[in-house]
C-alpha cells in the first residue's frame, strides 16, 4: 500500500529519502512543491531527476482533490466548495472574505455521528475520517482556485473534529509550519460539540490556537434534546473540561450558541447562557440558525437575536453575532453534500 506522502511532517520526508538513498535538503525540495507550490502530481516537481519522480510515484501517494462545484454568493462572494476525494466520496468547504483577511472553514469527516438535531452533516451519519493530507488540500484548492492567502482557518465544517484527534493534531502541525503555508496557530481555530476527554487533550498539547465549544443549550435536557452527545457528556463536565482547557493554555474558551426560534432563545436561556459563561470567562458567538429542509427548526428573529445580545453584554459577557454569509449557495453545513449524495443515489 502506497504511503500518503503530503500527511508527512518534514522530519518524517527526510527520513524516507534517506531510506531512498538520497540527501535529505530533496526532502525540503519535495515538501516545498506539496506544501507551498502546492502541486497536484509529481510530474510538477521539475528540480527532481525523472527517475526520482518515478520512484515517488511508485511507493506514495499524492492526495489531491477534485473540485466538483463551487457556488459564488451573490450577496457576500462567499464560497462554498464541494470536493470529491479519491474513494468516490464528497467534503465541503467554505471559503469567506472577512476586513481582517480571508478565511476557510473546512470539514474533518466524511459525514458526522455526532447527530445534531439542526445540522446536514450528521444525516446519513458517518462514512469516515478525513487523512490530514485531505483536510489541508482544502485549504491549498482553496488557495490556488481563488489566488488568494487563507490567513485564518476554522474547522468546523462536516464532521466532529475532536472525534478524528490524531489526524487532527498533525493537521494543525502541517498547516502551521513554516516550511509551508506557515499559516499561524493563533489563527487556527477547532471547533467541537464537547468530547470532553478529549478538550482536555487538546489543552495538554499547548496549542495557541482557538477552541471552540458548540453549546446550543444551557441545560441538559434541552441540549439532549438538540444534541445526542449530550447523553454522555453533562453541562457540568463540558465547563469543567472548559476550565481546564483555560489554565493550561491561558486562551480562552468561545461558546458557539446557535439560535433556535422558541428553543433556546428565552429569557431563561439568557440567564443561563451567562451564567455558564462567567463561570468560564467564556467568549460567546450567537449564530442565528440556517435552516435545513430536513428539520422543522427555524431562525429567530434578527430583533430577538439583538436583543438577546444585549441581555448578555448587560451582564459584561463578551458576545459577538456571527455574520450570516453563504446563506444562498447551501452555506449551512453538510447542505451541498447532502445535495449532491441524494443526486447520485
């Protein structure tokens, strides 16, 4: 079995030309194509002998997705990828242009069985783990489709992140390294619906980069209801693994709060909400919900989500609306997906 080259960190690559008989500055030669040219095949690395470039393809693989589609927002440019990967199935990813640069929002799974009630992602379930070579050939598509830097990247797109850990670990070390797209961890940002083990995992590795947990809901019963995960996972353990993600890494916590018309947006959920958040010092970023045709939830209004804001910053919690972008091409997660596997069966 071929191995996949791109998911090698540089340390790794010099090894396995070593292992060739080869220098080891061909492994930083190599590793530059992949992560900074950001070639698709190894025909493209011209400094390398033909015999060498032969070589590599016999014994790796060069994982590089095909862009099936690609939708332009006509009201923002966003836009939202579909990729098809080498095993037939499909990943999305969302490209958005923000004042303070450009970022990506890609996904970690192929499919999801993390089961929330309001996401596309999780209604066929799961298929399988992305490898951290298709998680970054997101971004690089991304980049040499639109020619522009991605400085920011979010992964929160299809899939549970913390529930393909060590493939997201070295996704980050890639992505961040220098010798590539050099893409700083500050502005790396992992989000989760609170695997709380592995929060606490995550805060052991000494990441500067942003966690964020999907909260939803200030109380079990409610999130249980939204979310399956919360059957195995309390409130209470999810802010404990909340507090320890804080004092190992001393950056803290963004509560991602999604906004269900008459589910989650009373006066009580307010309360709650804060309450939850000053215990930890907790950053929070409404979302006004995108509806899927699937489910029968629906967005609360815009007045409603302002004045629910405004009953947390009373309360001097830090609370941010994300901006809604993509919300005519499919922008919701796992939608385009859905899409286009319901076209093919």
């Amino acid at each position: 079995m071929k191995k996949d080259i791109k998911s090698l960190t540089l340390n790794e690559l010099k090894n396995e030309v070593r292992a060739l008989g080869l220098p080891a500055f061909r492994a930083g030669q190599i590793y530059a194509w992949m992560h900074k040219k950001l070639v698709v095949s190894f025909d493209e690395m011209t400094d390398l002998s033909v015999s060498l470039r032969e070589t590599l393809k016999d014994d790796y693989d060069l994982v590089s997705l095909k862009t099936e589609i690609v939708q332009t927002s006509g009201y923002d440019g966003t836009k939202k990828y579909l990729f098809k990967l080498s095993d037939g199935n499909f990943v999305e990813s969302v490209f958005m242009r923000y004042h303070h640069g450009n970022s990506v929002c890609i996904s970690s799974q192929v499919g999801c069985r993390m089961g929330c009630k309001f996401c596309a992602s999780t209604l066929d379930g799961l298929t399988r783990n992305l490898t951290p070579s298709e998680m970054l050939d997101q971004i690089y598509k991304i980049t040499k489709e639109t020619g522009e830097r991605v400085s920011n990247v979010v992964v929160m797109g299809t899939g549970e992140p913390l529930d393909n850990y060590d493939n997201l670990i070295r996704f980050i070390e890639l992505l961040s390294d220098e010798n590539g797209l050099n893409i700083s961890k500050r502005n790396i940002t992992v989000s989760s619906c609170g695997i709380a083990e592995n929060i606490k995992r995550l805060a052991d590795e000494d990441l500067p980069i942003t966690f964020a947990l999907s909260l939803h809901s200030v109380t079990d019963e409610k999130r249980k209801e939204l979310m399956p995960i919360a059957n195995k996972y309390t409130i209470a353990q999810l802010m404990d693994a909340c507090r320890y993600y804080f004092d190992k890494t001393g950056r803290r916590v963004t509560f991602e709060y999604a906004l269900v018309r008459d589910v989650n947006d009373t006066d009580e959920d307010a309360k709650g909400l804060i309450k939850l958040a000053s215990e930890v010092g907790a950053h929070v970023n409404l979302i006004p919900v995108n509806p899927i045709k699937e489910r029968n939830y629906r967005e609360t209004e815009h007045a409603a989500v302002l004045e629910f804001k405004n009953k947390l910053e009373k309360s001097r919690i830090n609370v941010t609306i994300r901006r809604e972008m993509g919300r005519d091409i499919d922008g919701a997660c796992g939608q385009l997906r859905k899409k286009k596997t319901d076209e093919n069966k």
